[in-house]
C-alpha cells in the first residue's frame, strides 16, 4: 500500500482562519490544525484521513491551484462532500496522479457564514516509496552526526573511516549513508608485502533495495545487496566478493583472476518484537551451511548460539544513544569482538547502519565466546562533556583458539582496540 506522508508546517494566523463574525464566534470548529497543511506523493489517489471539521451552519468548499486550469480540464482535487449542513463532517480529498515533473499546490477554503478555514495541499512529483522501501524524507541532528571513527584494532588494522550521508532518514529513524572511506586500507600482494590504499564503499538505495559497493584504488572489491522486508529491516543478504578477498574490510591479499566471483547469501528472521531472531549463511566458497540462533534478555542480546560455539554478552546500565551509527553496530562491525557475532550480522557494513533489527538498549560491558575459538572482550566507554560518546576500548580477556594444530597467535592481540569519534558538530 502506499503511504502518504503528511509535514506538519507552521501556519501562521492568517491561515487559521479566516473572517470571524463580528461576535467573535466561529462556526467551524472540531479540526486539527496540524492538517491544515497537507502532503502527498505524485501517485496517491487521496490524502489519507481526508479533513474532518464541525460546522454550526451551512458550509460550501472552494478550490483554487497555484496554476489556474481551465474548469474540467486540469483540475486535479475533488472533494467528498463539496458541502453540507450543520454537523461533523470528513472531507475525502480526492487526488489526480501529478504527472507535471514539479511539486503542484492547490488551496481549499471551507466556508461557514463568515468563517473560512484554508487548507494547502502539495502534491509531490516524486511516486510514493513501494512498501518496504527504508526511507523516508527527513534531517538529522548535527550534534550526533557521526563524521568519522578513526580505529586502531587487530580486525581492522589502524584507519580513519570517513562517513557521508543525504538528506534522507531510513525508517529507524537515521540518516541514509551515502559514501564510507578511509585513506588507511591495507593491501597485501602475493609476497606479503603491505601497503596503504584508498578503500570506499559506495551505497546506492533503490525501492525496497540498498546496495554497497567497495573498491579500493578503484578496483572493483565486493557487492552488497540487501533486501528490505515489510518490517523494515533486512532480510536477505548477498555478498559479491571479487577474487581473493579476505574477511577482514577493505583488505585483498593477491591479485586475482577477474573471472571468480564468491557469493556468500545470508537470511535474518526477526522475532514479533522486532528483534533479530535467527541468521543463516551459505557459500558458495565453501559450501558451507551456518546457523545462529539469537537470545535477549530485557532489550539486549544476551547469548548467541551457533556451529562453532556460543557467545554470552553482559551489560552496562548505560543506556545506547542515539547516534548517526548505531553503536552496538559500530562495536559488532568495527571493533574485535568475536567471530560469531561478527557474521551471525552478515560480516557487513550494513551493520553499522542499524537496519538488522533493533538494537540492544544498553552498552555492552563483556563479550564471553566458548567454542573452537574463545575470544573474551571487556568494553569501557569515554563521553564528552555533552553525554556523547568519543571514545570505545576494547580489551581482549583469556582469548584464543581451541582449534588442533593451530597455536592461537594473532597480530596485537594483547593490544587494546580502540575507536575515537568525530561528531559533526
């Protein structure tokens, strides 16, 4: 179904009524200012909820557009009833699709004696989202506009990530991510030698689709596409890897022949409370089945349970801000956390964008993994003096392998990972 997304604008007194009566009373009574000003798309055939008022009288309509139209012609709002008697009455506001290229405006002027209520209506020359489309018109407050996450982390190596959004809000309520870059990307070649690179992800929305494409130095690295559902998150994921490319963001460790492509499919299930329920993942690459199945406890996620092991997550009574990213996105995509929770969300950059269910209410204070790999992680957290926060650490606890034939060691892991925050303003 389409929607109709209705702006509540300012109107100012001369708007609000019209003549009064020189007693003073009015006889149009019993409506909602806020519709006094009414929006929808090219495509709607009315304006949902039409207008609803009381008249002490008599009362008749009037309707002029911002272009004058010839009668019969061009006019494009019929109104359900045009007038009436004394009573509470709804208005169906009856639309024409608008196929001029530009937004259009009309006026409606109900009449009661003296009195005059006008009503604006704009119609859009954009159609309205299909459903399941994530996005809605909208802005985002600068002060929690996260500009970049500069991240020193055994996963990710040191790089300074740079964030760009548009003017759009996704339906959670956050700001549509535009471009993703860092100047720090490792590149590995086929000696093993490492270099620095210019890596981006580029995300591109279309209907009911997001799409991120990475390259690094303009080579085409990874694809991918996520599919919205009627709920409003994700719920099927392919990823388009283009030859030898590694788990780890951004980082190829070869040349590789431009004929192979790995795909690598992932389904999330969400539970009625809209929390992420159950993930599976398969690959062509290995042909490999996973299965992980999500438990939470109060708003949070408390344990995961999949093929490799188990993760248990504990939490700090503070409470995730509101932010640009979503934060335990943030910690699950771009800090060392374990390797379960890690792909259980796709292994994707779609996480930081918080459209894989809600998210937890609380910051999490320790991650606890059992299984072939144990990799134990205690979070602290640095706000500024506005409650905002600059500054995640995460400290790696007891962690390592239970793998045979595998003796554990890993590059930094008895370093700290850190993420330090810019804020647009």
């Amino acid at each position: 179904m389409k929607r109709i997304a209705f702006i509540i604008m300012l109107v100012f007194g001369t708007l609000l009524a019209g003549c009064q009566k020189e007693d003073k009373t009015t006889t149009l009574t019993g409506y909602d200012e806020s519709r006094l000003s009414l929006t929808a798309f090219a495509d709607n055939a009315s304006i949902e909820g039409g207008f609803t008022f009381t008249a002490a009288a008599d009362w008749y309509t009037q309707v002029s557009y911002d272009t004058p139209v010839k009668s019969g012609t061009n006019e494009w709002i019929t109104l359900e009833p045009a007038n009436g008697s004394a009573g509470t009455v709804t208005i169906n506001i009856e639309l024409q699709p608008n196929t001029t290229g530009t937004n259009r405006t009309a006026t409606i002027k109900i009449i009661c004696g003296d009195t005059v209520l006008t009503i604006t209506v704009t119609q859009r020359a954009d159609d309205a989202p299909s459903t399941g489309d994530p996005t809605i018109p909208g802005t985002f407050d600068p002060a929690i506009t996260i500009t970049s996450i500069e991240s020193t982390s055994e996963w990710n190596g040191n790089a300074k990530f740079y964030f760009e959004y548009d003017s759009v809000l996704m339906s959670n309520g956050l700001p549509r991510l535009k471009k993703m870059w860092t100047d720090d990307a490792e590149a590995e070649d086929a000696n093993g030698n490492v270099t620095r690179a210019h890596a981006e992800y580029i995300f591109t929305y279309e209907n009911n689709t997001m799409i991120a494409t990475s390259y690094m130095d303009g080579t085409l690295i990874d694809r991918q596409i996520a599919t919205i559902g009627n709920n409003g998150y994700i719920e099927q994921l392919v990823k388009e890897s283009e030859g030898a490319v590694s788990s780890k963001p951004y980082r190829r460790y070869a040349p590789a022949a431009n004929d192979i492509t790995f795909i690598t499919s992932y389904t999330f299930t969400y539970n009625n409370e809209g929390y992420l329920e159950k993930t599976v993942e398969t690959s062509d690459f290995s042909s490999s089945v996973y299965n992980f199945d999500f438990s939470w406890n109060n708003g949070n996620l408390s344990q995961l349970n999949w093929d490799n092991g188990n993760d248990y997550l504990s939490y700090t009574q503070l409470p995730v801000a509101k932010t640009s990213l979503d934060m335990t996105g943030v910690i699950f995509g771009l800090i060392s956390t374990s390797e379960g929770l890690n792909f259980a969300y796709g292994n994707s950059v779609f996480t930081i964008i918080g459209m894989m269910g809600k998210s937890n209410t609380n910051l999490i204070d320790k991650i606890e993994s059992t299984g072939t790999s144990y990799h134990n992680v205690r979070f602290d957290y640095e706000t500024d003096s506005r409650g905002r926060i600059v500054k995640i650490t995460a400290t790696e606890i007891n962690s390592g392998t239970n793998t045979p034939g595998y003796d554990g060691t890993r590059s930094g892991v008895d370093e700290p990972d850190v993420c330090i925050f810019t804020y647009a303003q």
